[in-house]
C-alpha cells in the first residue's frame, strides 16, 4: 500500500492501515454516535474497505442508525475501542474513528452532519459546512 496511514485500538490488540485519500470525512452528531462514544460526536473518515488491511479480532455490533439504514460498527473485543463502521448506504467502504489514527492530524473533517440532534454545549468549526440530517 502507498500513502499509508497507521492506526490501532486503545490496548494495541486490533492495527489497521489505508492507502489513499478518504472518500468522505465529517463528524456525526446523530445520537448513536453520541452514545456509541460517549461524546458530542463522531469523528470518522471513510475510504474504500479495498484499501484497507486489519490485524488482530474485531467484533462488529449492528444496529439501526437515525436514518434507518443498518449500520455495523466494528471493536476491539479486548479494550472496547471502536475503530471502523459499515454503513448499508455506503457499501464496500469502511469508516474509520479519526481518534483511532496513529496521526490523528490526517483527519480533516468536511462537514458537520445530524446537527440537529447536537448537543448545546457541543461548539462546530464555524467553517464547516452543517446538515441538520444526512449531507445524502
């Protein structure tokens, strides 16, 4: 793999890799994302599920997201760390949590989106653009 970005889950059990640009990257202010890990939002970037190589076990929960499509969201069943998601709207890509980055900086998030179940105390990069729901 050229350009290739490192990243791992929090207990070192679970190391991925890419190549190549995201295809998208934003962060999700849905509630599931917000309960899913425990913050205001979801930072994620996804890129071709081709381009990326996963070490190591991961259990994937699926669930229904906000818009009623499935997503399956994939963890370190040592530490816990989410690092990937697969969404039935986005087929043969493979979303991977920005904080799971071993350069956390390779992540540049394009818009805010499901803004309009942010939180109050949850300050948005004025910059960026926003979508009460899906940019879809």
């Amino acid at each position: 793999m050229s350009n290739l970005s490192t990243g791992s889950c929090l207990c070192g059990a679970v190391h991925f890799e890419y190549s190549g640009e995201p295809v998208f990257s934003g962060n999700c202010h849905c509630r599931d994302c917000q309960r899913s890990s425990g913050s205001a939002f979801t930072p994620a970037l996804f890129v071709p599920e081709e381009n990326v190589s996963i070490s190591g076990a991961v259990k994937y929960y699926e669930s229904k997201a906000d818009s009623g499509n499935a997503i399956s969201r994939g963890f370190c069943p040592n530490c816990g760390s989410q690092l990937f998601a697969r969404l039935e709207i986005m087929p043969k890509m493979l979303g991977l949590r920005a904080g799971t980055l071993d350069d956390p900086s390779n992540f540049h998030p394009k818009v805010n989106f499901f803004t309009s179940s942010a939180s109050h105390w949850d300050h948005m990069n004025p910059d960026l653009p926003t979508y009460p729901k899906s940019p879809r």
